[in-house]
C-alpha cells in the first residue's frame, strides 16, 4: 500500500470532485434529452411514416417517452437526496443553536430584572445561579445533539474554571468522556476515499469498535500486514469536516449575539481563537509533524519518562501510530496499586509542562486534559529513574512561544514566588499589556489563586474555600472584568492560561502530600534558568569574549544569582522529601487527609 512517509508529510490528501446542485440539474436533463433521442428516431424509422395515422405507434411513443421521464425524474431524487437531506440536517443543526440561544438570553434578561429589584442578597444569588444552571443545561443539549466541534467547544469550556460559573463548567463536564461514536462502515468508506485502498488491504486485524473516541476523532487498534506490528490508527470522524464551515459560522454567531445584548461580555475571541486552532486540529499530517518534532526534543531529556506515540504515516484525515495504552492519571487505585509515587507523577508532569512553556525551541502542548494523557508502569526501571512513563497523545493543537514572551514570563513568575509586587506588574504589562487596575484579576487568572493569596503565598494549598471565594467572585461582578481583560491579551497567552488551568487540575486530581509547593519550585528553577540564558545571551554580544575582564565579571554575576536560586530550590526540595519520607506532614483536601 502506498501510504504517505513521514518525510512527506506535507503533502494533502487529495479530496473528492464534486457538482453542483444547478450543474448537476442540467448534467441529467442533458442526460434525459440523449436518452429520449435514438428512442424518438428509432420509432419514427420503424413506422416507415405512417406514425401519425398508427394508434398503436402512438401508444408505444408516449410509453417510452413516460418512461424516460420517470426515469429522469427517478435519477433527479436519487442525486438530490444527498442535498435535500443536507439542507434539512444544516436547517435542524442550525435551529438547535439559534433557538437555544434566544431561550437563554431571554432567560437572562428577565432574570437579571428579576435580580434587580430584589433586595435580598441572598435571593439575588439564587435567581443568577438558577439562571446559569438553566441555560448550561439548555446548551449542553445542543452540544450533545450537534456532536462534533460543538463537543470540542463544550470540552474547552468546561475547563475555563477561571472565567465562567461553576454552574456552567460542571454541567459541562460529562463532554470530557461523551463523544459521538462513527460507525465502521463510515471509517471504511473514509479509508478508501483518502487512501484508494481498502482497510484489509493494508492491515491483517482492525478492531471494529474504537478504544476510545474524542470529539474530532476515534482511535481503533489494529495490526500492520506486513510487519505484524500493533498500531493505534486515528480516524477523523468522516462527518467532521462537512459540517466544520457550518459550525464554525455558529460559534461566530453566538458569541456575537452574546456581545451585542450583553457588550460587557465579549467572548469574541473564542471564536476567533477556534478558527485559528481547528483547521490545525482536523489535518492529522500537522498532528504527525508536530509529534515527530517533540519526540525528537525530548529525545534530548532522557531523564524525563515521557512517551510520545511513533508516527508511521498519516493522511489528512488517518494518523498510524505505535500502540501504547497506559491508565488515565487520575486513576489513584491503579498508582497505589503499582507503587506509583503520586507526589512524582505531579513533579514530572511540572518538569514536562514548564520545559515546553521556557525550554529553547521548545514546541508547546496547548490541550493537555485529562483524556490525551495516560501513565503506566515502567517496563524497565532506570537506576535514579521513576518506575512510571507518562503517555502525551493528540499533538494536533501546538504553538511556539516567542522568545521575548518567553523571558518576560519567567520574570513574571520569579516575581509572583518572591511576593514581588511591583516586579510583577512590571512584567505582567510586559506579557499581556496589563495595566495596574487589571493586575489583580490578571494575577488569579495566571496562578488560579485568590489575589489575597497572591499577595501573600501560593506556595498552600488551594482550599475549597478558597474556590468558593474565588467563583462567588466571579459572580459579583468580575466576570465581565476578566472577560474583557482576556479579549484583549495576546492569543498565546490564552493558550497558556488553558495549558496552566489544565495541568493545575490534573496535579490537584492527584491528591499529593506536598500541595503545590515542590511544583512551584521546578517552576521557578525553570524560570530562573530562562533569565539565566538571556543574561548570558547578552554577555555574548557584546564585545569581547566571555573572557574578556568586564564580561567575565558579568558572566560571574549571572552564574552567582542562577546558583544561589538553583541551590536554594535544591534545599527546599530536599526538605520536603524528607518530610515525605518520615511523614512529618501531611495536606488536607476537604475532608479527607492524605
């Protein structure tokens, strides 16, 4: 079979010719009129003339020419079937989403009426949470029902603990495992239209119902015909692109709706942001390219028990790979089980996150939820190693962080750990343009913490307390404060705040016993390393060698001042993990003590 290399992996898949439905019109009258021709000439040929005058010749015309017409007109239905259906699926999918949103800003006018002219304050509060349980629910129907980007759009809001109610990103969170299944017989049909050949063609086994399916694609296993090999094979769901235009003008709709009844919440740029990100997410030769690129990184980073599934060959819309299943991470039972140390799960998932966020060139994984990460235990234990290897799939959504962006961010966050106030604020507006009345909005976006928090340590715990705080925040009037400030930070800061948001829920599902403390400190080595690099990157251009007595100097600074943080992380990290070992402490979670 002759399928696409990795070294040719921009090429696309050639697609389908299609007509028409005025091109195809006149494709078959043309058609009837050369079908009734020969018929009309042959019957005038065997009257000899006398047609006219022969009743019977008459009949026998009429019949072949009511038969060619329904013939035609049979042929019309069959072509048109496939667009009359199209148009009442594009009306029905179109309705859902116009009709649930006019219900729900209704729903909100008459409920923020209903707000205001009540005085209580607690009465107020539940007239908007029951308002907010309302709508989400309503929406989460039609995200449901339409499957496809509107599930992807639902995943992702689910995780924007940070910008909407709870009431909304817990009603969302069913999408996380409930995705639209297609059917074999679609997947087949779709193989032979990419690939001109047939499943079997190229795989001895292919397991008919997919291991798991995601709101763009489902994953079947199977086994390569001519290597025996156990592969993973991504298929793109076949309806997905067909409807992506169509939802995508939706999604634009609905948030332009929203802005123009309610012009304090702007979540334009969520719509603008899934334009940018789709297209990359739907090209599965993108997704290939951008997993060889990390694999091959961290290839450098042995000491990190990562696993980055190998590419054999991709379409547009197929992406092979090697076969490696592990266990969700926040599967405790089977860590415990295994002796997977919970509190190095968490720090090897830091040292991952923050070495694509501030390594060089590194590539970023901006949609790390819990579903495109997987553990297991290690087959072979290195001396010094971990006993576990973390699984990344789904590289169809990356981004490069600019290197200024880069620096002014790891400044940013030695500044947040420090407790320095005006450094970061100075950096903030560095990143996001930031002005000092945001800042304190910024700063609990970024860290996910209670501006009181940032203000004094967010080395504790987040407590439940202080999520209630911070969400009952949300619904006193900051909401439209953060939605405005996110529509004006740059793109990839958003991405970086989902990838951040993200992380931070997988670490906290994982109940460790050191709360965030240790990941703060592999987060600040990094940044401490980032600025390191600058320092001496601008010790290089200037005159002279690093020999050279003033740059020496200057090159003895910046080592001294990486060295006093990198010893000081060193310390600390040791004293937790001796206070780990002889469990001299332990982190409250709720109610339960780990």
């Amino acid at each position: 079979m002759k399928c696409l290399s990795i070294n040719s992996l921009g090429r696309v898949a050639s697609n389908r010719s299609w007509t028409c439905l005025n091109c195809r019109t006149h494709l078959l009258l043309a058609r009837a009129k050369t079908t009734q021709r020969p018929l009309a000439r042959q019957h005038a040929t065997n009257s000899s003339g006398y047609s006219r005058r022969n009743p019977k010749s008459t009949r026998t015309r009429t019949t072949l020419l009511t038969a060619a017409a329904s013939a035609a007109t049979g042929a019309g239905v069959l072509a048109f079937t496939d667009d009359i259906k199209h148009g009442y699926d594009t009306t029905e999918r179109t309705g859902r989403v116009v009709a649930a949103l006019s219900i729900c800003i209704n729903d909100y006018r008459n409920s923020l009426n209903d707000r205001d002219n009540t005085e209580d304050p607690e009465e107020q509060d539940v007239i908007l949470k029951a308002c907010h349980k309302r709508c989400a629910e309503r929406t989460l129907k039609v995200l449901e029902k339409n499957g496809g980007i509107f599930i992807k759009l639902g995943q992702h809001l689910s995780a924007m603990t940070y910008l909407l109610p709870r009431e909304w990103t817990e009603t969302f969170i069913p999408l996380q495992d409930k995705c639209p299944v297609s059917s074999f017989e679609s997947i087949e049909e779709m193989f032979r239209s990419d690939t001109g050949e047939e499943l079997m063609d190229y795989f001895s086994e292919f397991s008919e119902t997919p291991i798991g399916a995601a709101s763009l694609a489902q994953v079947h296993l199977a086994t390569v015909k001519e290597s025996g090999r156990k592969v993973a094979v991504k298929l793109q769901h076949p309806g997905l692109a067909q409807w992506a235009p169509l939802d995508l003008a939706l999604t634009r709709l609905t948030f332009s709706t929203l802005k123009k009844f309610f012009p304090e919440y702007d979540l334009e740029w969520l719509s603008s942001e899934m334009e940018i990100s789709l297209p990359q997410e739907l090209d599965f030769q993108r997704e290939a390219a951008n997993a060889i690129r990390t694999q091959e990184y961290f290839a450098r980073l042995p000491g990190l028990p990562l696993v980055i599934p190998e590419v054999l060959w991709a379409k547009k819309r197929i992406l092979v790979m090697a076969n490696e299943l592990g266990h969700r991470l926040d599967d405790l039972e089977y860590l415990d089980s295994n002796h997977i140390d919970r509190d190095e799960v968490s720090a090897t998932l830091a040292r991952i996150f923050n070495e694509m966020i501030f390594g060089k060139d590194a590539p970023l994984h901006c949609d790390p939820h819990g579903g495109n990460l997987a553990i297991r235990k290690a087959p072979r234990r290195k001396r010094g190693g971990a006993n576990f290897e973390i699984i990344i799939y789904d590289h169809g959504l990356y981004r490069d962080i600019p290197v200024n962006l880069q620096r002014s961010y790891a400044k940013m966050w030695l500044a947040v750990i420090d407790g320095d106030m005006p450094g970061m604020k100075r950096y903030a507006h560095e990143v996001a343009g930031i002005t000092d009345e945001q800042f304190p909005l910024f700063a609990s976006a970024i860290t996910g913490r209670d501006y009181t928090v940032v203000k004094s340590s967010i080395m504790k715990s987040r407590s439940e307390e202080e999520k209630k705080s911070m969400g009952d925040a949300l619904q006193e009037g900051l909401l439209s404060d953060l939605v405005t400030m996110l529509g004006q930070v740059p793109r990839i800061i958003l991405l970086i705040l989902k990838t951040n948001d993200l992380t931070r829920s997988l670490d906290e599902n994982l109940h460790t016993r050191q709360g965030p403390m240790r990941n703060f400190m592999i987060l600040a080595r990094y940044c401490a390393r980032t600025v390191f690099r600058e320092q001496v990157e601008e010790i290089r251009e200037r005159l002279g060698s690093l020999l050279w007595p003033g740059n020496a100097l200057r090159f003895m600074a910046a080592w001294m001042g990486y060295l006093r943080v990198e010893l000081k992380l060193e310390a600390f990290e040791l004293w937790l993990n001796i206070k780990r070992l002889v469990g001299m402490k332990t982190v409250h979670y709720g109610s339960t003590v780990l």
